[in-house]
C-alpha cells in the first residue's frame, strides 16, 4: 500500500506516467486542489512527495461504462446510496475511479428507482459515480443473454421521458436492440442528452445503421448477444467495424470474447475506438467464500472468474478494470500504453469528459491509479483524494 499524502497539495514521483497518449518516464505529478497542477521532471521544494514503487505506472483513473455489482451489492437490488457506494468502492479497488452503475433489464418502476439513487448518490458526493448505463428492456428476446425475458418492454410514449430522467445531474447511458424500438426513439433519446448503444440485437445491419443517422455512437459488449458477420448479413459487429466513428465497449476476460477477436478489435477499432469495460456482477470485491447471488430469482455461480447460471449462460463477469488492462495487455495484442488508453481516455470521450477526465496533464480532474510492473493496483485517487 502507498502511504497517504496530504489530499489537497502532493506530488507523485513513478519511473513511468502513461499520460492518456504516451507512456512518459521519471515524472513528478504534481497535485493541488483535486486537479493535476504539473506534470514535471524534479519534485517542487516543499511538497509532500509519494515515491512510487521501481516498475510503477502511474496512469488517469479507469473509467468503467458497465457496472452491475460489486462488493456484493447488484444495482437491480439494491440502488440505495449506501449500495451504489459500496459497488464504487469494491471496483476503486481495481483502478476504476469512475463509473455508471448499470441496471440489466427491469420494469419501469425499477428504472425510476435506480434513476433516482444514481441522482441520490452523485448528490451525496459518492466519489466516481458519473451517471447511470440502462442496459435494456428494449432488447432482442433472440439475443437475451441472462436477462430475464418476461421484463422485455416495448418502448412506449413517455419511455424517452423515463429513461432520461437523470437529467443534467448525470451522464445517461443506454443500451438497446434498435429493431426493438420503433423510429425515432433513439432521436428522442439523445435529444434528451442520453448516449445510446446498441446491444442484446438480432438485426442484419440495416435497422441500427437508421439508429446511427438518428444519434446512435457506439455498441455494448463487443460480439456478446449481438448479431455477428455473415456472408451476405453485416450484423452487429459488422457494423461496429464498418462504421470508424463509432465506439464499442469490449469484455477482456477470457471468457466473453477470444482473445483473436480482441486482437482483430484492436486492429480494426484501435485504441481511440475500443473500450474496456468490466460488465462485473455482486461477486467483484465480495469477499465471501461463496460469492454466489441470485439475479431474477436464478442462481448465479462463480467459479474463479466465471459467472454463469446454472444452465452454463454467462451471467456478466467478475474482473475489475486492472485485470482487463492486464488480459488485454498480455493475451489480447495490446501494449500496455493501449491497453490503458482504452481504459480511461478512450470512454472518457465516448462519455463527453474528455477535457477532465482521462488525461495526466494541468487542469484535469487528479483521477489517478498507480499500478505496479504487473499491474496490481497499488493506490487511486479521486480529486486528488486517495484511497486510504
């Protein structure tokens, strides 16, 4: 564990500091009033220094898209402030120091609930807490996954309403199957602020291309249930590589996506396009032996890093934001400075935060994670504030 230093006014010092475009050595980071002051070759005289390990890396904080759980918790269950912040806390521990708690498909008055703990959270000051990802209920019952079917919904009059209700605390992220909704929807949604994302869908190609003229900028968990390439049909992740300007998040978990299809993602996104996300359920930062939960009344078994039910369906996943950088860094064709750029400053441009989020430079948000030689999270700070 690093030793605290003072909140407001420190400097770090690493023999490497990725700067959210290129990997920096023997910098000096210098913090004050919860922005990075300086980024500078010799620590300045009377600052409180914290001396990073040989090997460390300090880096702009993970920022995690999609986030149902940790620390036991499931947003579904429980979207009170105290369980969105303790599912921040069990994920700050892997590195990510921002996020939108996710809610898997649910009825509206579960949306609305949810909506109003992520405003509840974010107005408490629960450190990371950006917004909120809705992933569903407007999805493809053929590209279901493990949400539960009989919560699938037709987006209706006033849904565009309901799904925004964030408003201007937050960010709104939503995923949806655009075949599943009718035109104009997604229209209304971004005009409303939210991001749109299309996921958990069977369409050839051609409905989400009219969902990319109404607004639509990206696609939620790369190749998971989504309509794939076929000989005549783009599909899904057809469109995701066809399209360059869109975004997509990826699972770098080993069990989701083979690490051929990461390294054919990072070819044909690159790191300014593809992002990592965690997809992580109750058991990430659950210290319990049996780290078992029920979602919708099915049991969901860990076993090491796999979430499934009983069926053998994957059922999200259980890896924080650090060991995503490590698989994709080590398995999935990455190089470090890749693997991290698309853990920060890559969402943090597909979110709008790009000009104080996921940069180490003067005038950004002091949102940092220090990793060791082998990416163990070593220390976070939020606002210049670090984890004690």
């Amino acid at each position: 564990m690093i030793p605290l230093g003072s909140p407001c006014n420190q400097a770090i010092c690493s023999d490497r500091v990725f700067d959210g475009e290129r990997m920096l050595r023997g910098r000096v980071v210098v913090l004050s009033g919860g922005r990075i002051a300086d980024v500078a070759a010799e620590p300045p005289a009377g600052v409180p220094l914290v001396r990073l390990p040989a090997g460390a890396v300090l880096a702009p904080g993970f920022i995690d898209l999609q986030v149902n759980g940790g620390g036991g918790v499931l947003l579904n269950d429980d979207s009170s402030i105290a369980g969105i912040a303790r599912i921040a806390a069990a994920h700050r521990r892997g590195g990510t120091t921002a996020l939108l708690p996710t809610l898997i498909t649910d009825t509206r008055p579960a949306i609305r609930a949810a909506i109003e703990g992520v405003a509840a959270a974010i107005g408490a000051g629960v450190p990371g807490i950006l917004g909120i990802h809705l992933e569903g209920p407007f999805l493809s019952p053929q590209r279901i996954g493990i949400h539960d079917p009989s919560r699938l919904a037709a987006f209706g009059p006033g849904d565009a309403d309901l799904l925004t209700g964030l408003g201007e605390r937050g960010i709104t992220l939503v995923t949806l199957a655009p075949e599943r909704v009718p035109a104009g929807a997604v229209a209304a949604l971004v005009a409303r602020g939210a991001r749109v994302c299309a996921g958990h869908t069977a369409d050839a190609g051609l409905t989400i291309r009219a969902a990319l003229a109404e607004g639509l900028t990206g696609f939620t968990h790369l190749f998971n249930a989504m309509s794939q390439i076929g000989p005549r049909e783009t599909g899904a992740v057809g469109v995701a590589f066809a399209e360059p300007g869109t975004f997509a998040g990826i699972i770098a978990d080993g069990h989701h996506v083979g690490d051929d299809q990461l390294r054919l993602a990072l070819r044909l996104k690159g790191r300014d396009r593809l992002m990592l996300v965690s997809d992580a359920m109750p058991p990430v930062g659950d210290t319990r032996a049996d780290a078992s939960f029920t979602l919708f009344g099915r049991r969901i078994v860990r076993t090491g890093d796999r979430l499934t039910g009983e069926d053998g369906t994957l059922a999200g996943a259980a890896i924080t934001m650090a060991e995503a950088v490590r698989h994709m860094s080590t398995r999935g064709g990455a190089s470090l400075e890749e693997a991290l750029a698309m853990a920060s400053p890559t969402p943090a441009r597909f979110l709008g935060l790009d000009t104080r989020l996921g940069r180490i430079a003067p005038g950004y948000a002091a949102d940092l994670v220090a990793l060791s030689a082998d990416t163990e999270v070593l220390a976070t700070w939020i606002g210049g504030e670090q984890a004690p």
